[in-house]
C-alpha cells in the first residue's frame, strides 16, 4: 500500500511532531516505558480505573488498571496520555460540551499514537485488505477492530488526497481579466466522514462563512459531489456548529444554494459554520430534481 498523497490532520501533525522531539519512529519504542520515560510520565498499575494526573508543571503521574490484558493497558495509557498533555489545566475555561470533544480528541490520539503515519509509511503493508489488518493489528499490537479503523482512515484520506491533487491541476485558474461575474468569497466547504456511520461517502457537508459573507446580499451555490477539503473530528473541537435543514436550500441548475439574507435573518449576522447531513441532501436532490 503506497501512502503518496495522504493529508495529515492537525491533532495527527501534534503527535507526530511530539514522537519526533522525542525520539520515538519505531514499532519497538511504542509502549508503555519507553513513552513513560521519554515523557516524563511515572504509571502505577493499580486494581482501578485508568486515570492521569499532573502532580507538577510537566510531571505526570498515570495509574493503569492492572486488571486489563497488556493490549488494553497500552490503549488506556495513550487514551489518559492525551488528556494529560492536551486538557489538563484546562477545566475552568472549558466550552459546553468540552468533555465530550474531550474524549472524541482522546479516541483520534490513540489511533494516531497507537499506528503513527511516519512508522506505516516505512512498512510493507499487504495489498489485501484482510490480510493489512492483520499485519497492522500484529505489528503494532492492537486489536484488529483499531487496525481496521487506521486502516480505513488512511484510505479515505489517501484517496481524498489523490482526487484533490487531480481536481487541483484541472480547476482553471480566474484572473483579473476574467469575465467572469464576482463571486462570495471567504467560503470554505468541507466534508466530514462519519468512521461508524454506514456510508460509502462523506456523512456531512460543513460550509464555513465569515460575517462579511453572512451581511453580504448574495447566493452561494455548490455541487454535492465537491470538492471539500475533508475536516476529522478534531477539528470540529472547540467550534460551535449551526444545522441546517432542507428548508434553508435553493436549488439552481443541480447544485445546492444558500441565499444569506435569510439565513442572516434566521440564524444572525456574524460568522457561522453550518452544518448539512448528507441524507438531508441527498432528500433535497431527489424533490427538486422530481425523482
């Protein structure tokens, strides 16, 4: 499996760059010691629930429930790990919800810290798709349910990665002299891929409009097939999302539209990132395209 054109995400480039300052890019050096004491972490294994503490400004203390096979200890670990250097000091100041964007944040670092990228990109992974989860699940010593879900995750991401590398040299670039109309600009589309949710394709479109956009008279249509750029679920951690439904779109020659005087009226002027599901969408088409 070749990994070309993969886009790392910004809590995946966090990890990577903390295991570079700290000397971690081999499979050997992934477990619970050597990150302990590169990390300045001190674990106990204790009959009780895995918790990390900061005792000190950059010493940690972690107890992991001795109760638990070798496999879900280190999982465990990397789980508290994130909480201890990512969240710790930060409850007094938490967004609503934070808990929750808490532990989502936790679950993503784990697959990252479990299986880092730079360490997958030096390996020989199998072609086959059966065969890669067994060999990621072996080599690194996960259970074959993260391996499958690293698995899928480098997939969609190398595939996004591939199709906007194309559409990238295909979109013509619009000059000054174009004769083309203005358009809106400082709006971004993004798609999100729902890991559990049972869909060959993006679970939600995300469309983030500063209040310029929001205070302007305009329209703004898009096609349901793209190009986003692909948003992971940290990146919705700290942001407050609007949801739209099928009463908020236009429809114009096949593409979805979003007229912001009324939705200015309807939601407020100032910068919003809204959010559509995709079965939303897809209901949308199919009325207005009368089939």
């Amino acid at each position: 499996m070749k990994i070309k054109h993969y886009q790392l995400t910004a809590l995946e480039m966090w990890v990577e760059e903390l295991f570079e300052r700290c000397g971690i890019d081999s499979v050997e050096q992934l477990n619970i010691d050597d990150i302990a004491r590169r990390l300045n972490v001190w674990v106990f294994y204790k009959p009780m629930k895995s918790k990390g503490l900061e005792t000190r400004p950059g010493i940690y203390t972690m107890i992991i429930d001795s109760r638990l096979s070798p496999t879900q200890q280190w999982l465990d670990f990397l789980h508290e790990l994130c909480h201890l250097l990512r969240h710790a000091g930060n409850q007094t100041t938490l967004p609503e919800l934070f808990t929750v964007g808490q532990e989502q944040e936790a679950e993503q670092f784990v697959l990252y810290a479990a299986m880092p990228i730079s360490i997958i990109a030096k390996l020989h992974i199998p072609q086959q798709r059966d065969k890669a989860i067994e060999f990621l699940s072996r080599t690194f010593a996960i259970p074959k349910k993260f391996a499958e879900r690293r698995l899928d995750q480098i997939q969609r991401r190398e595939f996004q990665g591939t199709v906007d590398s194309v559409l990238a040299k295909q979109i013509p670039f619009i000059g000054s002299d174009s004769k083309e109309e203005p358009k809106i600009q400082n709006i971004k589309l993004f798609s999100y891929y729902d890991s559990n949710a049972d869909v060959p394709g993006p679970s939600q479109i995300v469309i983030e409009v500063d209040a310029a956009t929001m205070n302007s008279s305009g329209e703004f249509y898009f096609s349901a097939d793209g190009p986003f750029e692909r948003l992971e679920i940290e990146d919705f951690y700290g942001y407050k999302c609007t949801q739209l439904s099928v009463k908020d779109l236009k429809y114009k020659d096949d593409k979805i539209g979003l007229n912001f005087p009324t939705l200015s009226l309807i939601y407020g002027r100032a910068a919003k990132r809204f959010v559509l599901q995709m079965r939303d969408i897809e209901q949308f088409l199919q009325l207005e395209r009368g089939f």
